[in-house]
C-alpha cells in the first residue's frame, strides 16, 4: 500500500490565532516566508515543532499550525535541546530575537550551537527592545539613543554572526525580512542542513527602530552595501558588479575591478571550508565599517549531530551490555539473603 | 595478580558479644577515609547487621593536609537490631592525625576505644591542628581506652616487598591497615573488601597487592599485638527475610527513576547541571545508557530544568536533579512547567543554605523554597524521601503523580540521604505496580483537540509532538480554558488559576492517610518529614519505651499534606515538629490548621542526635 502525504500549503500552516505584531512589523514577512517555504519540505505538520522565548518575534509558534512551545524569556535552545535529544524525528525550529537569544539567553544560544543538534534557529534582529517598547539591545549600535541609553548606548554591540561562527557553527546565513525570495531560499537552506542552523534575520521595528536597515533595503544603495554570497564564486558587489573585496594579507579590502584588479583577485567564496576563519571574517564585515554586508549562506560545513551520537551511545550500551534489566542490576555486586 | 580471597584464621582472642557499636574513620580528605568507611559499611551490612551510615567531609577536594579544615570522617551504626540512624556517640574512633584527633574525640563516649596513627604527632602536625601540646602525652585523653598505633611504619614494613610501589604509594595504603585492624576489632571478614580490591584496582596489579597486604597486616596487628586483649562480635539483626544490599540514598534514587521508566514504559530524560550533593544522580544515570535512559549535561541549571520541560513535551520521563541554589535558578522554568502542565521530576537534594551555604552538609530549609518558590500563583506537589533505601519508592511515587494529574513533582531528598547508606530488601520487580500513562490520538469524528480539556483528575491530555490531528502551542502566557490559546480575560485567569490549586489539592484524596507511631490520642505527637526520620523514629520509640505518652508521625507528602492531618494535630495536646531548619514545616502546619506547634529546630551542617530529639519530648512531658 502506498499511502500519499497530503500536499500543503502555505495557508495549511497557519493557525486559528489573530496575528497581533504592530502593522508594517518585519516580523509578518518572516512568518509568510516561513509558511511558503515549509510546505516544500515534505514533513508532516504533526512533525515540526516551533520552540521560541519571550519578545516580539517569540510570538511565532502562535500561528503556525504545528506543535510549539511559547517557552521562557532566552532559553527556547535548552527546550529545542531536551526535545530533540528524545524526539530525533521532529523538525525544530528555535525562533529568538536579539534581545532573547544573546542577551538574556546567550549561554543557551551558544551551547546549543555547540552541540550540533540538528536544529534551525531564526533570530529576528532589529537591534532594539520592541515588546517592552523599546530599550537598547544587545546588538543595537554604539550611541544608540533609546528609553534606557538617553545619552546613547555605551556598550559594544554583539554581531549574531560572529557569536555563531566563534561556536563553529555548522549553517550559519544571513538574510533581511523584505527580501522575501532570498529570505524563502536561505530558510530552506537552514531546514535542509543537518546539524543546527543559524539564520540571521535583518528585521524593521517600524515603531521603536524604524529604518535601522535601511542601507541594506533601500533600492538605491542596497546593491553597494550588501554583498550577496555564492559559494564558489567571488565577492563582487556594487550596482554594475563594479567592486569586490580581497584580501590584504589577513584583512579585507575593497577594491574596484578594472585595470589593477579583476574578478580573480577577489576572495572567493567557500561556504564549504571546514576552517571557519574566513566565515568569521565575513561576519565581520560591516555597514558602519565601510563594507558591504554579506547576505546568503556564510557558512555549510558537515558534523556529527548530538542526537545522533547520543543515540549511538545508547545503542552501543545495549550492544555491550545487554538491554538494561532491573533484576540484574538490583542483585549485582554484594548480595545476602535474611531468611 | 589476583586477589588471595583465603579465610584468616579466627581470631584466638576472647570476644565480647555487643547489640552494636559505632564506629568514626576519621583522616585528612585524602586519606581515603570515605573509601573505608564505605568497605567497613558493606561489610557489615553482608555480617547482617542492620547498618546506617553519616560520611561528613569537607567541600574542599584536598584542604591543606593535616588542617582542621581537612578532616574527612565517616561514621557507621551497626547493630543486631532494627537502627535508623547511624548512631549519637562512639564506641570507636579511629583518628589518622591531630586534626582528626580534636574534631571528632568529643564525640566518643568516656571508656570508648580510640585508635590513633601515632606518627603523626609530631611538633609540625600539632600545629596544623593548633594543638600546643600533644593530647597523647598530656593525659587529655586519659578518659578514653587509648591505642596508638605506629601505622606509618607498621603499613610500609608490610608493604615494603611489593615491586613498583613508590613510597608516596606505599603510604596511601594506610587506611586499608586501618581497615584491617577494625575488622579484627569486630570480627568481620575481609573477603568482600578484597574482592573490591580486586575489582577497583585489577589493572594495577601492584596496588591490589598492596591494598591486600595492608588489610591483612592491618588484621594480624589486632591478633598479635598485646594492647588488644579482646575483639568484639554484634551479630546479625533480625531482619525480614529477603535479600538484601547495601545502598546509598542517591543510588536508591537513579534506581527508583529507572524503574519508574521501566513501569510507565517511558524512556528515561536527565538533564541537570552538576551540584553537591546531587551530582552522583546525574553520574549514576548516565552509566545506564542500556536502560534507554538519555543524559545531558546542560550549560547551567536554567538549561537542565528547560531541557527536561522540552523532553516531557516529547513524551519521554523527564528529570532533573540538583540542590538549592539550582533550584533557585530553575524557578521561573519550574513555574513555566507548571502552567504548561506537563509531568516531570523535580529533584532537590537539599544542603546547608542560604546561597552556597555549606555544600556537604546536610539540610531541610528548602521546603518553603520548593513550596512558594516561583513568581505567582505556582502550587506543586512535594513528596520528601526519609531514608536512602526510601528514595527508591519515592520516585516511582513522585513519577505516578506527575504522570496521573499532567504536574511536575518536587522530590525532597538531603545530603544526609543522599549519601547515607542502609540495608535495602531487594524487590521483586515483577510486583512492583505499574504507572500507567496515556496519550490521546485525534478523535474519528474530526472535532479540534482541546489541550486544556481535563479529566477527572483535573488532567489535561498528554499530546506528544507527531500525533497527527493533535497540533497545539503551548506557553507561559495565561490560556483559555479548554482551548488553552491565550487569553486575558480577568474571570478566565481566576478559573484557571483556581483550577491549577485544585489539581493539586485533589491529590490528597489519592494518597495513603498519615499513619501514627503510638497512640492515636495523647500527650504528645513527634511530627517530621524527610531526613530526620530516623533520629525522630528511635528517639519516641526510646521515649515510649520509658513510658512517655508520645507518638510519631512522619510526612512522605508535604504538598498537599495527607488529608487526616488536621484531624490528626486535634488528637494530640502538644505537636512538636524536629526540623535541620529554623521552623519551615512548623510554619506550613500553623498556617494550614490554625495550630500552635513547638519546633526544635537546629542548622549545623549535622543531622538529629537521637538524644536531641528524645531530650525535647522528655522535657515537653516534664
């Protein structure tokens, strides 16, 4: 007997529940997004599970048709971890946001990327407090001036990316909630990785951090100062693909392509390197330093998945020893008998 | 090489027959004193003696050798009758330095046995110990039988033949030569230490040697050397007929989880973070992958109770243990828990507080902590272990709540229990009752599921991730009745809110009524829970035994309490509840039942005497 999964669709995702994020929210791209790119996935909805925190963009597993869990402020990667190392057959997605996911709940972001699970993990980044309406983040700029930073933000910002390359990361991409292809295709990439995947999210809080991307949304500039990455290509960028970026030594440089400089002196790119030295480089090319930044896939490598192995551990234990069996265990070592 | 396992030959001495003894090792932290302790435990439990233990050490790993801070001690009763503690005064201590000698000798009776390693006396040793003269020539010690014992020199000659052995090597067998020399004071048999031997150190064939060699020279010492004239004999006590082992609070407790896996047909989930006294909760279970039983090792305490809420939302037995200062941590978790309600453990192997307090030491003042310890109303059940070998039934008894009314459940053990150890009658696994647990499938006829829908338990279905039909969210937020989307609505939130308090109330009707040690109306009841159930027991036994109105009740249940309680309190004149914290269960009791209860309450790192508890119900009486 052949039984035929049922063929989805967006609307098939989503739940009963009234979208309550602000008109013009970021955050109702990334849902669209999401909704279209699952049904492509071929799991079942009963197989995919939404485990965010607490702020705006945690809201999501509301209204998604599928299991999820709206759990407690930064530590939606401890539920994913708990879960998945039970329940290696789901899809799990962690959905966090700048505040959530590196300040509050930056050991659990850090620790689980470190374990490999395979998860996906979206942080929605608009580099401001939104739900508790609007203090600085931990990725908001120096100088930022918000409720809590009047004077401006005085502390360095973290750069998702980064955190997650400097945990080795095995999926770690970047993409920006209106740009709703590249967003639909890097979340597909992020799904298909085995292992956990990282995804940045360029995300507009129209209310309380209007226009923080606007250098890498706007039509005008976006094209000088985002970098869109191929693997196996080189870093061109511009309107006319005029510039690229190689290397001087170990630091980047921009330079424009013409008479001293063409395509293959430009870094080329390698999703693929086990080394991730060079992700991290990109990671750390940056609007405010005079570089376009990287969108797309910055990093892809293969590694043991923590479930697995744990599972193999488990395997291994009954192979060696035998299916555990209380009598046994009970009566081992010294024993004596009363009678 | 192995081991010789060769009987000695008996003892050619007199003996004195003995009801029991108690017996102190007492060393520097490396001295291996626990070690010992251990053997002298399990060998006595296999003599057949009834045996209860107190291993009390320091929370450095190796404090400055030879310093007060450094003493390491392990004190065992052993006895041809029913204990419950691990005993009030010696009747032996064994001291291996100054600093041993000073912590432990005031609690040695007058006339007791007091062997010391009499090398280590010397002039830098007494400093360590902030002694200005020596107590073995000073005549401090003259009211007890003293021996002193040239251990250094008498453990090197009898080791000394052995090839490979540095002398750094050969001195760390001079607690196996202690071991010896009290199981010649006692008369008990060295094979199962050998066979330990054997088992720990069979790949260094040199050290199994040694270890043997010290035991024995250790035994022989006692038979030849002139200053003992007589050895001891406590024979085996009359217990039920079964058969038995030997085990430690935390063991008994990873059993019991494993077993309540097994019965409920769940697989077993640990997640914690390593704390004194729990860790060995996580170690125990993570050697037993071939039960199916999952572990991680989580980044902190927050992860490890967030990670076990993830593994219950997947439909595995999800558990996490740890001590107070992580269950301090875990609190918003716990309460997220709680309001998904979804079934878990909470395990908290209560230490000395508040925040790091004192780690090894023993403690009940996380009660009120477990019990209101979450922001909002929060209610869960506690269900408090009163011994190691209890521990076991705990759990499985913590699991079929959790598992019948969708709660986690707080499991109350100390350190004193944890790592404590008893005689424990082995159960039939097959008479163990099973713990049934269900999961609902979406309904034929197509109606939405509704995870807030209850039973009559008050239970909420268990719907596990890959059931098709059954897709829900779950969260912190306040839901809706039935439907469990979220909901705002201020008569909503007092239902529910009201509804979450029921569930836990109700399991009251579903636990034992609180039985009664000795009359069932009277002068006095002897109210406790957890750890102090031993000094509490012998203590009104021995009170009754003189003819005092006075009876004991001990609490298994602290939330909600058994529903006799109140009815119970009425029935006596005075209530005194004995507690290692300064008045928490007292105050639960006073607030529930309008009821004035006398405390003895004590924080010293140290469980009840049982000469504290029967002094208090003596001049209660008086």
């Amino acid at each position: 007997m052949r039984t035929e999964l049922p063929v989805l669709k967006a609307a098939d995702f989503a739940s009963d529940q009234d979208v309550r994020w602000c008109p013009g929210c970021g955050d109702y791209s990334i849902l669209a997004q999401m909704k279209k790119t699952l049904p492509s996935l071929g799991m079942p909805r009963e197989k995919i599970v939404f485990i965010s925190g607490i702020g705006c963009s945690s809201r999501f597993p509301y209204y998604m048709n599928t299991y999820g869990i709206h759990s407690i402020h930064g530590r939606a990667p401890a539920f994913a971890t708990g879960l998945k190392a039970v329940r290696p057959d789901l899809m799990v997605w962690v959905i966090t946001g700048d505040g959530d996911g590196l300040s509050i709940g930056g050991n659990h972001l850090m620790h689980a990327i470190r374990r490999n699970l395979d998860i996906n993990i979206v942080m929605f980044n608009n580099r401001i407090y939104g739900l508790t309406k609007g203090q600085y983040s931990p990725t908001s700029p120096i100088g930022k001036k918000t409720k809590t930073s009047p004077m401006g933000a005085i502390d360095n910002p973290l750069h998702p990316l980064s955190i997650a390359i400097g945990c080795e990361a095995t999926f770690v991409a970047r993409s920006v909630d209106t740009h709703i292809k590249h967003l639909g295709g890097v979340l597909q990439r992020a799904a298909e990785h085995r292992g956990t995947s990282f995804v940045e999210v360029y995300q507009n809080c129209n209310v309380f951090n209007d226009g923080a991307f606007d250098y890498v949304t706007d039509r005008q500039t976006k094209s000088d100062q985002t970098i869109e990455l191929e693997h196996g290509a080189p870093l061109v960028f511009g309107k006319n693909r005029e510039r690229g970026i190689r290397l001087n030594g170990l630091e980047p440089e921009i330079v424009e392509l013409g008479d001293r400089y063409s395509e293959s002196d430009l870094l080329v790119h390698d999703e693929a390197a086990v080394e991730p030295s060079l992700a991290y480089l990109l990671s750390r090319l940056r609007y405010e330093d005079g570089f376009p930044e990287p969108i797309g896939v910055l990093r892809a490598v293969d590694a043991p998945r923590y479930e697995e192995v744990l599972n193999t551990q488990v395997t291994a234990a009954r192979d060696q020893r035998g299916e555990g069996d209380l009598t046994s265990l009970f009566n081992s070592g010294e024993t004596w008998t009363v009678t | 090489m192995p081991v010789s396992i060769e009987p000695l030959p008996t003892s050619s001495k007199s003996t004195v027959v003995l009801d029991g003894a108690t017996v102190r090792l007492a060393g520097d932290s490396g001295d291996g004193m626990q070690v010992v302790g251990g053997q002298f435990t399990a060998t006595s439990a296999l003599h057949g003696n009834d045996v209860a233990t107190f291993p009390d050490f320091p929370a450095e790993i190796r404090a400055p050798r030879g310093t007060l801070a450094g003493v390491s001690g392990f004190q065992v009763q052993f006895a041809s009758t029913d204990i419950f503690t691990p005993g009030d005064t010696l009747n032996a201590l064994v001291a291996m330095n100054p600093a041993a000698l000073v912590t432990n000798v005031s609690d040695l009776e007058k006339g007791g046995i007091l062997i010391v390693n009499s090398e280590s006396f010397e002039p830098k040793d007494l400093k360590l110990a902030r002694l200005e003269t020596n107590p073995l020539e000073d005549g401090s010690l003259d009211e007890y039988r003293l021996f002193k014992v040239r251990l250094d020199t008498l453990n090197r000659e009898a080791v000394k033949d052995i090839e490979g052995l540095t002398s750094s090597l050969q001195d760390r067998c001079k607690n196996f030569f202690a071991l010896g020399l009290i199981y010649w004071l006692f008369g008990r048999d060295l094979a199962a230490t050998l066979r330990f031997v054997e088992a720990k150190f069979g790949t260094k064939p040199e050290i199994v040697a040694a270890n043997e060699k010290a035991l024995r020279a250790g035994w022989y010492y006692g038979e030849t050397t002139e200053a003992f004239d007589h050895s001891y004999q406590v024979e085996p006590a009359q217990l039920e007929p079964g058969t038995y082992r030997n085990i430690m609070g935390n063991q008994a407790l990873a059993w019991g989880l494993i077993t309540a896996a097994k019965l409920s047909g769940k697989e077993l989930f640990c997640g914690s973070y390593p704390i004194t006294p729990a860790s060995p909760v996580l170690e125990e279970l993570s050697a037993f992958k071939h039960f199916n039983v999952r572990t991680v090792q989580a980044e902190d305490e927050i992860a490890s109770m967030c990670s076990a809420i993830g593994a219950a939302f997947g439909g595995a037995m999800a558990v996490t243990s740890s001590s107070g200062p992580g269950i301090a941590l875990k609190g918003e978790a716990m309460g997220l828990g709680m309001i998904l309600e979804l079934p878990m453990l909470i395990i908290n192997i209560q230490r000395g507080g508040p925040s790091t307090g004192l780690p090894t030491k023993t403690e009940q003042s996380d009660l009120l902590q477990v019990m209101f310890g979450r922001n909002g109303e929060s209610p869960l059940p506690i269900i408090a272990a009163r011994s190691p070998g209890d521990c076991f039934e705990v759990a499985q008894e913590a699991w079929r709540v959790a598992t019948r009314y969708m709660t986690p459940v707080i499991l109350l053990s100390d350190g004193y229990i944890a790592n404590g150890s008893e005689p424990w009658l082995i159960p039939s696994v097959d008479e163990l009752p099973q713990i049934p647990v269900e999961h609902p499938v979406a309904s034929a006829d197509g109606e939405p599921f509704m995870p807030y829908q209850r039973n009559e338990w008050l239970a909420r279905p268990w719907a596990l991730p890959g059931t098709p039909g059954l897709m829900h969210r779950v969260g912190g937020l306040e839901k809706e009745d039935v439907t469990g989307n979220v909901s705002y609505d201020p008569e909503n939130h007092q239902h529910m809110t009201n509804l979450r308090a029921e569930r836990v109330a109700r399991i009251a009707d579903d636990i034992p009524v609180q039985e009664v040690q000795g009359p069932s109306k009277g002068k006095l009841l002897v109210l406790s829970w957890g750890g102090t159930y031993g000094a509490c027991t012998t203590a009104v036994r021995r009170c009754q035994a003189d003819g005092l109105s006075v009876s004991h009740a001990h609490l298994r249940y602290l939330n909600p309490f058994p529903r006799n309680l109140g009815e119970l309190l009425e029935a006596y004149d005075e209530v005194l509840v004995p507690e290692l914290n300064m008045g928490q269960l007292r105050l639960l009791v006073q607030a529930r039942y309008v009821r004035k209860v006398v405390g003895l309450n004590k924080v010293k790192g140290k469980p009840f005497t049982v000469s504290e508890v029967a002094d208090k119900i003596r001049q209660l009486l008086g």
